[in-house]
C-alpha cells in the first residue's frame, strides 16, 4: 500500500511521505489565496473554496479556514463555517446538510499512538469523523477524532467533543455529554 492509501484506511502511515507533502502543499496554497480575498471577491474566494473541498451548494466560509488536504472533506448543502475553522481531514470528514460552526471550531480526524515509541516515529493515523444533518457547533469546540455526532445536534460553545452522540441532543463541556434532549418532533415559529 502507499502511504496514501494506508492513510485514507485508518492505518498508521508516514506524513513525510513526498505525495502526501505535495498533496498538502497544493491544498494549502488554495485555502491561503482564498483567505486573502476580500468580501469583494466573494465569488472567487467561494469557487477556491469549491475547489478544495468536496461540498454541495450554498457553501459559505468565513476565512480564514485550514485544512490538510481538503479531498478527504465532503460537506452538505446549506453549511456555513465562521471564522478561522481547521478541519484536520487525514481520514474522511463528513459534515451533513444545513450544519453551522461557530468561529474557531476545529475538526480533527488525526490522531496519533498513545505510547512514546510508536509515536516518535513520525507515523500517524486517523478516524473518521462524521457529523450528521442540522447540526450547530458553538464556537472554540473541538470535535476529536472517530466522532459521529447525529442529527439535530446542538454542541456548547467551547466544548471537547471526544465520544459520539446520537440524534436529537445538546451537548457540552470537556468532555462534552449530554445536558438535554431537543423535541423536534414539532415546528418552532419564531
């Protein structure tokens, strides 16, 4: 296997590799030219942003946002990222449709070994992360590696989430956990 591909399967790989620099270095000189267009250029900062990113209609990001690789991200329609996001996409990243994330939220899908020896090498690995349909993610959150978080959900500004959650739940702190269920069975009017 390449190191490519022991990456995008959960195994431990080596980032050093040359295809996966050049991979990042491609993927950052997209979202850095993209982060340096003004409001003015919104069209074109929009369609770079397209271009990194596998993502469905009414994308919008407020720059500046950073990823590793930006292929190994697939957003939703209707999604919107405040300001300075980080999706750390070294395994897939999945964000469903209608999803907002306050300013500095970090998605991380890298992860690397618990024990010294394996970690000095220099190997790292991912798992996946996937975050369902109508989520809100308050801002400062970190969401860690492996985590599904189900429809509906609603996540406290500032919170770590490390485990997933099903549908339907607020939740908070570090490490995050439930603080209530949401009825969505019924239409709010505002």
């Amino acid at each position: 296997m390449t190191e490519k591909e022991k990456m995008l399967a959960g195994e431990m790989y080596s980032p050093s590799d040359p295809e996966l620099t050049k991979e990042r270095h491609n993927a950052r000189l997209l979202f850095q030219k993209a982060n340096s267009l003004s409001d003015d250029f919104k069209k074109e900062r929009d369609a770079l942003y397209t271009k990194l990113l596998n993502s469905g209609d009414n994308l919008w990001i407020e720059p500046p946002f950073h990823c590793d690789y930006g292929s190994s991200i697939k957003v939703g329609h209707n999604v919107f990222m405040n300001f300075n996001c980080c999706i750390l996409d070294i395994a897939p990243v999945t964000i469903g449709n209608h999803v907002m994330f306050g300013p500095h939220v970090q998605v991380y899908s890298a992860t690397h070994p618990l024990e010294a020896k394996a970690r000095n090498s220099g190997k790292e690995y991912g798992k996946p992360v996937t975050i369902g349909n109508n989520v809100w993610v308050g801002g400062h959150s970190t969401i860690c590696p492996g985590v599904t978080l189900g429809n509906n959900v609603v996540v406290g500004a500032g919170s770590v989430v490390t485990k997933s959650f099903p549908d339907d739940v607020v939740i908070a702190g570090n490490p995050a956990r439930i603080i209530k269920t949401i009825d969505n069975s019924e239409e709010t009017t505002i």
